[in-house]
C-alpha cells in the first residue's frame, strides 16, 4: 500500500497518540489545579469502562478516534482553568514542534526510512490540526466569556 491510503492510514494512527497527549496533559494541568477527581473521556459519549489512577479517572468511549475530553471540578478560578483549557493545545504545538524537527534532522531517512519520515510528519501534522481546532471550539467557551460578553 502506497500513496494517498497509506498517508490517511498514517493519519488515523496517528490521532490517537495526538488525542491521548493533549487530554493527559490537561489532566495533568487539572491534577495540579484542582484538587477534586479529575475524568478523561477518550472520545465522545459514555465510556465502554475505566480506569482509576487516584484522583484520575480514565474512560475510552465507543467513539474514541478523534475527540477527547478532559473533565474536573467546576469550581476552580478563572486563571486555573484557562491554564487547565491551554494545556491541551500547547502540548499539541509542542508535539508538532518535536516530531517535526525530528523529521527534518533524521539524517538519511529519505532514502532509508521514507515510511517513518512520513509518519512522523503525518504525526506532527495531526498534532497542530487538532491543537488549532481545539482552539477554535474553545474560542466562545473561556472562563467569564459570558460575562465580558454583557
């Protein structure tokens, strides 16, 4: 397989790694954050099971591929969940940033890793695409957004 299938299977594969470090990395935001129990749904809908970490509660859904959520206590400043919020995009530009300078200094794996260039690529790409969605699904939903709106 070549071309264009294997570059969009590259890509499905590689949406789960990017999913999983930002929502782990929100968590991780939110375990220092907040001090209530801290719920990562890898998907959307409710989850097939889970698993309990301490305070953190992980959940894959039927509808895992994709979407991804982190959830804890409401009750936390303004200031801590917007830092909880830009955990997630921050470290899918840095997961950008990493794979894709890794990519271009792997030296010789055009000619001798070309399928491990690419994915790494596709990664990178997965990482900064979903990174900037998240920004934009977040743009209505900042802490006190309903109140600088009035």
């Amino acid at each position: 397989m070549d071309g264009v299938p294997l570059i969009l299977l590259v890509a499905l594969a590689a949406s789960v790694p990017a999913m999983l470090a930002q929502e782990l990395a929100r968590a991780a935001a939110a375990l220092l954050l907040t001090r209530g129990r801290v719920c990562v749904l890898l998907g959307a809908g409710r989850p097939v099971f889970a698993v309990r970490l301490g305070r953190l509660v992980v959940g894959p859904t039927r509808r895992w591929l994709w979407g991804g959520e982190c959830l804890h206590a409401p009750s936390v400043s303004r200031r801590r969940a917007t830092a909880i919020l830009l955990a997630g995009p921050l470290t899918g530009d840095a997961c950008f940033a990493l794979a894709a300078a890794l990519a271009l200094s792997w030296r010789g794996a055009a000619t001798h890793h070309p399928h491990e260039q690419v994915a790494l690529w596709v990664f990178a790409l997965v990482a900064l695409a979903r990174a900037s969605l998240d920004l934009a699904r977040l743009r209505g939903r900042w802490p006190g957004a309903a109140d600088a709106a009035r």
